[in-house]
C-alpha cells in the first residue's frame, strides 16, 4: 500500500467516524478525575474508601442494595482494611431474614451479604414512585463514559478504566433545583418539560432522574482516621469518595490484577528477548 492510498483510507475512516464525533452537545463533557487507583500502577487509598464506605452507609443504602458484598469483604487488604471487630460490630447492628432463626431475623454476621433495604422489588418500587434503585455491587463497571473518535485510542495505552467513578461522580454533581435556560429543546423544538416527580440532571441520559440529590454539603460528619488531615465534607468530596467506593466493590481485586499484569508483562518482554537471542546463535554463521 503506497503513501497515497493509506492516505486514502485514513481519510474514509476519518469520514465514517464524522457522525460519532458529532456529540450531542446539550450533555456537558464529563471530566476525567483524578483517582488513587488509576494508571498501571495506581491502588485504593484505604482512607477514600473509608470515607467512601460512610457516605454509602448513611445515604445511599437506605435505597441501594449491595448484594454482592459481604461485610467481612470489609476487612479485606486492599479494600477499607476494617479490623475484623469492627467488621463483626456493624454486621450485628442489621437484622438479617432467616427462616432457621426465632422469629425468623437474627443479628448479622461477618459473613452475611450487605441486607437489601427493602424486602421485595416491589416494596422497592412502591417507596420510590415505580422506579426500582439499581443494586451498587458492580455499577461503577457497568456506567462509563465515552470519548469522541480519536482519542479513545490513547485509553488502551494509558490503562484508562475509571469511566464508571468518573460518570457517578459528575451525576452526584450534575443536578439542578429547576431547568436551566440551557437545557436542550425536545426533538420537534419545543422547550424542555421536566416530568412530575423527576429532577433535571446535567449528565443523565434525557436529563430527567427519578432520585432526588442524595449529597449536599455539610452532610455528613466524616470520621477522620487518627493522624489523617481534616477532609472537606462538600458535595464534591462526599460524590468522589463514593464513587471511589462503589469501584472497589465492583472491582476489588483490581490492584492485585495490575500487579499480576505487570508481571505478565515482564515475563513476556524478557520471554521475546531470549528468543530472539536463541535464534540469533542457532542462526549464527548459516548464510540464508
């Protein structure tokens, strides 16, 4: 393929990808945080996900299941690091449904899975107008964000996999007490009506979310670990310490991953350097 023809073809690419790069600019651009566990060798700050943990607990749990997490995961290496009796203090603390036990509850235990705040879908539904709150376990993997051809290439080379902190972080910070005179008009250019019950929102889908502002600031008072500096309780620290949170139970082992790819990685350069030497003394001095 000569010079001309690359050229060609790079050009006809460039075309196809024209519609995706045409965003939909009523949706802000959402910012790429800064994140302790971000890049190849990036980890979990233990202090964020404490801090993380607490705003869960008293907000977002009172809607939100995790159903995957089980309170001893808690006292993980690698994750908040709870000691093993904090862990069995707050497991006690939730009734657990039982069909074994008297009356049918028991107090919690390490090993229990995190409780549901409702008992059944619908309960769930019926306490929030029809809507059912999506479980936390794994909804930092399962939100991202997308970037415009062609920088989402440079993401495979810089190990890019927080898409999903940064979405929840910049939901939590997109509301709005009424509809801005921004807001996008509907397909046929009529202004924008926010349905009854719902709250405009900058980053989600059509705008329109049925769950109120959960964080505000001066929220919640964080409980600031021994020799820890003081944290700001604002919007902006509680949404990224969660979303800090809602990563490592989606992906807990996600340090221990990094270090086993960097090894891979290592393993296979000096892999392909030894071949080569190998075939340069088994190849030495035979013409060809």
């Amino acid at each position: 393929m000569n010079f001309k023809t690359a050229f060609a073809a790079l050009a006809l690419l460039a075309g196809l990808a024209a519609p995706g790069m045409a965003q939909d600019h009523s949706t802000p651009h959402i910012e790429k945080e800064s994140w302790s566990f971000a890049g190849i060798f990036g980890t979990y700050d233990q202090n964020q996900l404490q801090r993380g943990f607490q705003v869960f607990r008293e907000v977002c749990s009172s809607c939100h299941g995790a159903r995957l997490v089980s309170f001893r995961n808690l006292a993980e290496e690698g994750g908040p690091a709870f000691s093993d009796e904090q862990v069995k203090a707050l497991a006690a603390e939730y009734e657990i449904a039982d069909a074994s036990a008297d009356g049918g509850v028991r107090k919690g235990v390490a090993a229990d899975r995190w409780p549901s705040p409702f008992a059944t879908e619908q309960d769930a539904r019926d306490a929030n107008g029809g809507a059912l709150p999506p479980d936390f376990s794994v909804l930092a993997k399962a939100r991202g964000i997308t970037d415009a051809f062609p920088f989402w290439i440079f993401n495979y080379f810089t190990g890019y996999s927080e898409g999903g902190p940064d979405y929840i972080h910049a939901l939590l910070n997109g509301y709005h007490e009424e509809v801005p005179e921004t807001a996008p008009h509907n397909a046929d250019g009529t202004p924008f009506q926010l349905p009854e019950g719902k709250y405009y929102n900058d980053y989600f889908p059509g705008h329109a979310i049925g769950m109120a502002p959960p964080l505000s600031d001066e929220q919640i008072a964080y409980e600031v670990a021994e020799g820890e500096t003081e944290v700001p309780m604002t919007l902006e620290q509680y949404s990224h310490d969660v979303a800090a949170y809602m990563m490592w139970m989606a992906e807990p082992h996600l340090a221990g991953r990094k270090q086993t790819g960097f090894v891979v990685l290592l393993f296979l350069v000096g892999f392909a350097a030894l071949m080569y030497m190998t075939k340069r003394r088994i190849w030495q001095g035979i013409e060809h």
